[in-house]
C-alpha cells in the first residue's frame, strides 16, 4: 500500500482520551506508529492498544465486498449497487407501510463525525423519524442527562490541564489506569511535580488506578448517589456553600440540600450504607471541604447504572453548591469511552437529541427544519438502545441498519438481542471484519472503512476536535459509512441534500448548523469553521469548542451563565436509589463489568495483536479468595457464572483486593474468541429511566466450580486453517491470538475416545497447502501416559511444524513461548522433535511467566529476577534495567505492586540513579 505522505498525523481510535498519532510506512511497505508530541491530548504518549496499531493496519477476516445473506443461510457476493437497492427498496417499504417509525438505525462511538452527521440527518431530517441510537447510549448517556438536566447543555466544563492543575482529584468509577491509560499517566506525572495533589478513587474493587490513591473508598456497588448527598450535607455544614454564586447562577440549592439531609441521615449509619468506614467518609469529605481546587472525574462505574443520571447530579450538586465550575483547575469531568462518543453527542446521535446539541423543543425542529430544508423532520424523540433493538423482536421495527458496532456483544441480555434480529426482516450492517456476533444475522453486509483508510473527525472527552487522516486509499471494495449513508438517502429521493463531494463538505455543513441563530444561545458553536477550504480542513489542528465566528471563545460557565432558558444552572434533589438487582441465596453474588488494560471492546482490532494477549488471554472471573473457598473455587482453574438469562465460563483469578460478595469479569470476550465467555448474556436489560442507560455493573449471579477432568491447548501455525471454536472438544474454548501460531485453551469433562483420531480429524481440515497427489512426507510425534492424563502429539510436514495438541489434568498454565519458536522454523532437526515429545525444551528455558509489560513482553518471574538481582526499590529503576514501563506506562502499577511484593534486603537496595550506572 502506497502512503499518502511520509509522516501522517492522525488520531488513536480507542478510548476518548483522543491521542495524536504519527504514523510512517517504511520502504518496505511496513506501518510504525508513535504518539504524536504536540498533540495536547497525549503530547507523544500511546498506551499500550495504541502503541499496537501499526500490528492492526492488516485485520483478519476483513469484509471486502458486499455480501447478502441467501436462502440456505450462507452469504453471497453482490454489487455495491445491488447492495445499496436492496437497503433502500427495504426501508421504502417498511416506511410506506408501516411508517417511519418502522425503520431505525443504531450507530456507534467508532465512526467519524461526519459518519454520524450524514446519519442522523437522514434518519431525524429526511425519514422522519428519531429512532437512531448509538452505543454511546451504553457508556455515558447518564452523564449527558445530568449535564443537561443541570446546565441546560451537554458541556463538558473540564480539560485535561484542569485535571493536572487540580489540588485534589476525585475519580468516581473510573478504572482510569486501564480505561484511560494515557490521562492515567498524565496525572502520575502532576503528582510527580505537584507531591501535596491528592487522589481519592472511589470503586468497589482495588483498581490498578488505586496505585496514586491517597485513599481509596471501596464503596458499596450502587451507593454512589447516596456518598454524594453526604457530601453536599457535609459540605454545607462546614460552611463552604458559594452563597453568591448561588444566588447569582444556580436554582435549586434548598430543595437539593433538603432532600441530600434526608437522604444522608446519621453519619455511622451513611457510612454503613456506603460500605464505608466513618474514618474513611470523614477524610474524604474533609478533602473535598479543604480543596476548592478540585476536579471529579467519573466513568463508567456510576454512568452504567439503572439510577445512571441522579448519580451524575448528585455529583455536580457539589460542585455547583461550592462555585467549583466554570474555573480553572475545577469542575465536574465525565470522561467518555469511546473515540468520538462526544461526536457523536454534537451531531444528534442520540435517539432523544437533535444535531447540534439540540432537543427536540419546537424551536429546535423548526430551526433545524429550515437548515436542512427538509419538512419532515422527527417531531420528537426515537427509541433508546434497549428499546429500539426489543422492538425489532416485537416487530414493530422492520428493517434496521447497524452501523461499526456489534450489538448482539454489546447490549445487555444478548440471548433476547440475537432472536429481536432474527426476528427482524431487514437487518442491515456496516462493517469492516466479517466474523462479528452481529454479522452472523445480517441480510446485507456493507464492507466499511476503518482506522487507517478512514478521513474525518472525531472530539475527545475534553471536546477537542482533531483529525483522523488516512493512511492509505480504501481496501477492496470498501467505503466510507458517509458514503454508503448517502447512497441510500439518493435512492430514497433525497439525494440533493446529500450531494456531499467529500468529508470536508460535511463538516462545514455541521459547523453551519451549530452556528445557525446560535448568537450564544447554545454551548456548541463551530462557525469559524463554515467556511474551510478542503486543504484548512486537511491541516485542521486539534481545537477545542467552542469556536464562534464573530468573538473570541470563552471557557463554558466562566461567566456564570448556563444554557437553561433562564441561563441559571439547576440543582437536582437526589435521593438514592440502590442496586436494581436483589442478592439471593441462589443468586448471591455481586457481577461488576469492565475493561482489561490491553484489550478493546470485542477484540476485533486489538485481538489480533498476540502480545495485547499475553497479559489477559482468556475470560477471567476475580473473586475475593474467601468467597472462592466458600464457593469451592480454585485459582486458574475454571468456573461457571450464571443467572436465569444464562451462564459463562472463565478462568478462576483470585485477588484479595476483590471486594467480598462481588466478583469482576471483563467485557470483552465475543463468540469470536470464546465458545462462553459474553458476560452480557447474563446481563438484564434493566435502564435508567432517564438516560435509557443500562445497568451493567450489580448484576446478581451464582457461581460454580467447573469439575474438568482434562485441561490442554492446540497451537495451529500461521497460514494454516484453523478449527471453529465449536468443534473443539469440551465446555471450555478459547481462542487467543499468538505469534506465528493460533492457540486454543481448552478444558471439558468429557474427552474424545481418542486424542490422535481427533487431532488428525479436526486439525486438518484441509489439505496441506504443499500437498498434491504426491505421497506427502508427513509424520505424527506423539506421548500418552494414561496413569497420570497427560497427552501430547504434534505433526510435522516436510519437515515444518504444523500443529501441536497438549492435554493434562492439571489446570496450571503451561509455558508455550519455546513451542511458538519452533512454528518458525523451516526444518525440525532431532533435538527439537525430542524436545516436542517431552513437552519442554532441553535447554531448560526460563519460564517467563505471566506477562505483565505488553510493550516488551516481559514476563512476572523475568521482573522478579530482575528485582532481587538489581536490589530495585522502585519502578524507575526496574524501567532502566529492563526497560519494562517505558514505552506506554500502562503496566506501572503492576510494576510497583511487584516491587512492593519482591521487596529487596534494605542494605543493598538500589536508587533509580544507580540502577541505570549499573545497568
């Protein structure tokens, strides 16, 4: 593939933190990323996920054409022309005979802005109707609620500077060490030139963020409204109520403070309600009384709640009560998940919002209605996430279009997700890897662009534009989902206002639409930017909104003034709500969800990359080692999870830092990598009633130990086909990505009669690709012990490693890195093929152990070495001997967790300036 230019700057496309991006391709043809240094949202920072793009520029099983889905259920290629009638014949019909109301659309934090513009204007402008959702709607519609329900606009009043410059930091559910690796770092960093900043981290579980804390309150799953209102009563009687700004700026205070009162009660009995000591709720609010300059950072922790929004105002009712907003170095913070979740929020991706941050009041449809010349604008909002996908179960919704996500992962209570789409008659989907959940119940496949070929914008949490510029031109037959998007709306007879020559025109549209009779009624305002040139907008640098063509930009509510009819800002009274789901006998566990620190959704990008999965490779289940004990649970071995909607299977973790009565298992985990692994099937579609926000973190569960008589892995080398995960044996089978090779975990009850049959049945399931009628030299080398379960064989082709079969009764994990070595190699001489039959190398290799620095696959019991050898005190040092923590910082908690375990003698402990003399 041929570069556009030497050096491309574009942006990282995984979290919201919105890194800049440099990337070179070599003579070669080989990709290289590095951050980009003057990007203000990383200044040359990348995490871990983003320092692997340039190993994702080639996805697998990428979708390369238009595909239907015909009668016998297999799919067919079709042209881009056949594909776009058939999408538009389907939504005219349902639209003639049903309405449009019969038709919806489901986006995603994944697309570009101008992705999302194009969208919505067809759908809410030119169809006539609000449902289309997006699957921000799953990670931080309730902070858009409170933003709204309290300043009259989706702002967000904070930058990553404020953060920095803030005296105390408070992150509310927010595991931002692994969520948001690159903000993680850079408040590591303030707290480097700034030693008296104070860190509080308020989560159930001891996060690897709790490694800055200067307190952690492990507070109660789902009691983080009811903390909040303590806070502001705390507050009040102390005295550090902005009376002034209050009477000047905010409505509500009374009432607020009243409810908060009632709510809070006794202070032993608040803290027993939070999980809480008294000692612990004294101190921090004391902090929070002490430091005017303070920001609170919240995620998903509070967001994904069935109360979702009241935790949010209870939030910010503390910070409007004290005058902290609107002011340097304070302010309430929702950090987005995803790239362009606040793209998203600007264009109207929200089934309740129209574009431009606008609410369907009859001013906002009749302003929108003469800019976009269209009298057929939705006249009020459309079906949430939740509720648009059960009306395609329902029939109700007749054909669907999904667009760069994977609901049937994604949603909670996934069973009734996968029968509402196969119960839909047209269900469309923009993508570009074929093999997701979702594709398997699309009649129509549209091959989409992605990272690397895509050209547009996208907005970070701290609402900085930047651009995403392409790499190389479109692979096969892929395009933009703009595109696409209007190639259907001119099939549809809408086509002149779709006349959109590329991604520039579009976004000077949007820009026109934020400014149109805006005159500082809205928060959003792009209007200096309705006039750009294609070349401005190709140079367009990283900024920050607002940016009003006639005057300077202000920071938002530096003046006082807010964006509710009366430009006064609202204080909620909150009462709190707890847990939606009851613990029981039978169900007595608390489930909690989230992210790894190397993984991405659904791993189709990041799943691809082995060393992203040598620190997490399988499903994992985390669990307080007490509870184990009490459950009958052992570490590494495996468990089942369930409730009434289903179960899963994981890897057993014990952690003492787990919060007793709970337990944590990632989100990660598709059908394309786990046979049983998608935690949201055991999810219950319980929504906040506000934001429509699901409930993903107080699911109830039991769980059980998993009775395995066999453990093993399959290794498959690179370029040879390999198995389905429902053709390997067992319950259990995972799929992880390595390096020359593929690998299968595996663990069942019953085993096949026998092991060589199998192998050599479901292993080869195609012909060598050096193989012709000719007699092929192929051998078996094979080991079985039957007294003590073990079982080896591996085949080898002319003289190539081909796949190799490991079975056990123990659940240990073995060491597999000598083996991956040998997929390398041409030819197996003697001692390698003796190596295979013992199941381990002569050459007693080191045993790295589990991998704990993915930017430089440095293993546990490597670090170790390296700790007692070196005398290390500190993750600096261990950085200088072994480089481990030095590319993107991610695993820096773990590195000092690892010190603090391994501690060095005190007379012959080294200072970071003497390890790198030493060393």
């Amino acid at each position: 593939m041929k570069p556009l230019e030497a050096v491309i700057k574009t942006t990282c496309p995984y979290c919201g933190v919105g890194c800049g991006v440099l990337a070179e391709q070599n003579t070669a043809g080989e990709w290289s990323v590095r951050g980009d240094g003057e990007h203000p949202a990383n200044f040359g920072r990348l995490c871990s996920k983003g320092a692997s793009l340039a190993e994702t520029v080639s996805l697998p099983n990428r979708l390369m054409t238009p595909l239907q889905r015909i009668a016998d259920g297999g799919l067919q290629r079709i042209s881009w022309d056949h594909a776009i009638d058939r999408v538009a014949d389907g939504f005219r019909a349902a639209i003639d005979e049903f309405g449009p109301d019969s038709v919806g659309i489901y986006v995603s934090g994944q697309i570009l802005t101008e992705d999302y513009y194009v969208a919505n204007k067809l759908m809410k402008g030119f169809i006539g109707s609000a449902n289309i959702d997006t699957n921000s709607r799953l990670c931080m519609s309730s902070a858009v609620a409170a933003y709204n329900r309290a300043f009259g606009s989706d702002t967000v009043p904070v930058s990553y500077e404020d953060l920095e410059n803030a005296d105390l930091v408070v992150l509310s559910g927010s595991n931002t060490a692994y969520a948001h690796p690159v903000i993680y770092q850079r408040l590591v960093a303030a707290k480097e030139r700034r030693p008296n900043m104070k860190f509080v981290v308020i989560d159930p579980r001891k996060t690897a963020t709790c490694d800055i804390a200067d307190l952690h309150l492990p507070i109660a799953p789902g009691a983080d409204a009811l903390l909040f209102n303590g806070l502001l009563v705390a507050l009040a009687d102390a005295g550090k109520i902005d009376h002034d700004f209050i009477a000047a700026s905010v409505d509500g205070f009374e009432a607020s403070l009243a409810a908060a009162r009632a709510d809070a009660g006794d202070p032993d009995i608040l803290a027993q309600r939070c999980g809480l000591s008294r000692a612990q709720l004294e101190q921090f609010y004391g902090w929070f009384i002490a430091h005017e300059r303070t920001v609170s950072l919240w995620s998903q922790g509070m967001n994904q709640s069935a109360s979702g929004t009241d935790k949010g105002n209870a939030l910010i009712n503390c910070h409007l009560a004290t005058g902290r907003i609107g002011k340097p170095a304070m302010g309430p913070f929702s950090i987005t998940g995803q790239p362009n979740a606040m793209g998203g929020r600007e264009v109207g991706g929200l089934a309740n919002m129209l574009a431009a941050h606008q609410g369907f009041t009859p001013e906002a449809i009749d302003r929108v209605s003469r800019f976009w010349g269209s009298e057929n604008v939705a006249q009020k909002p459309g079906l949430k996430a939740v509720d648009l996908f059960a009306a395609a179960g329902t029939g109700q919704i007749k054909a669907l279009w999904i667009i760069a996500t994977n609901p049937v992962f994604s949603l909670p209570d996934s069973h009734a997700v996968r029968a509402a789409l196969a119960h839909c008659p047209l269900v469309v989907l923009s993508e570009c890897v074929a093999n997701t959940d979702t594709a398997q119940y699309a009649d129509i496949l549209l091959p989409a662009t992605t990272w690397g070929e895509r050209d547009g914008t996208v907005t970070n949490s701290e609402r900085r534009i930047s651009r995403q510029r392409p790499l190389y031109p479109p692979v096969g037959e892929s395009r933009h989902d703009w595109q696409a998007l209007c190639a259907v709306a001119e099939r549809l007879g809408f086509g002149t206002a779709f006349d959109f020559a590329d991604a520039a025109a579009i976004f000077r549209e949007y820009a026109a639409l934020t400014a149109f009779e805006n005159n500082g009624s809205r928060d959003l305002d792009l209007g200096a930017f309705t006039q750009l040139s294609e070349a401005q907008y190709n140079e367009l640098p990283p900024t920050r909104w607002p940016q009003p063509a006639c005057h300077a930009p202000i920071e938002p509510f530096s003046d006082g003034r807010f964006f509710t009819q009366n430009r006064r800002a609202r204080m909620l009274p909150i009462t709190a709500q707890g847990a939606p789901s009851a613990l029981t006998p039978l169900y007595p566990l608390r489930l909690n969800t989230g992210r790894l620190r190397d993984q991405w959704h659904g791993m189709s990008r990041t799943g691809a990359v082995p060393k992203l999965l040598n620190h997490v490779g399988e499903p994992t289940l985390t669990i307080h080692p007490m509870d184990a004990a009490r459950y009958k649970l052992r570490g590494h071995q495996i468990a089942r999870v369930g409730n009434t909607r289903g179960q899963l299977m994981t890897r057993v973790v014990l952690d003492e830092h787990q919060r007793q009565g709970s337990v944590f298992v990632p989100m990660h985990w598709s059908d394309a990598f786990s046979r049983d692994g998608l935690v949201n099937a055991l999810i219950a579609p319980i929504i906040d009633p506000i934001s429509g926000q699901p409930e993903f973190k107080t699911q109830s569960v039991w769980v059980e130990h998993y009775p395995a008589e066999w453990f093993g892995f399959v290794l498959i080398r690179e370029g040879l086909p390999v198995p389905e995960l429902k053709q390997l044996p067992g319950d259990y089978a995972i799929k992880i990505t390595a390096t020359t090779a593929t690998r299968y975990e595996l663990a069942g009850v019953a085993a096949p009669s026998n092991w060589m049959d199998w192998a050599k049945t479901t292993l080869n399931q195609q012909k060598n690709a050096l193989e012709t009628d000719a007699v092929i030299d192929r051998e078996w080398i094979e080991f079985a012990d039957s007294a003590t379960g073990r079982y080896r064989i591996a085949q080898i082709t002319q003289g190539q490693l081909d796949w190799v079969l490991h079975i056990t009764r123990d659940s240990r994990a073995v060491e597999t890195q000598w083996l991956l070595g040998l997929f390398a190699e041409p030819t197996l001489d003697a001692a390698q093929r003796a190596d295979l039959i013992a199941g381990k190398p002569a050459g007693a290799q080191a045993d790295v152990g589990p991998i704990i620095c993915a930017c430089f696959s440095l293993g546990r019991n490597t670090l170790i070495e390296a700790i007692e050898q070196h005398h290390i005190t500190d993750a600096k040092a261990l950085g200088a001997c072994t480089e481990a923590g030095t590319n993107c910082g991610s695993c820096l908690p773990e590195l000092k967790a690892l010190i603090a375990q391994n501690p060095p003698s005190a007379e012959s402990a080294t200072s970071p300036a003497q390890a790198s003399i030493e060393d």
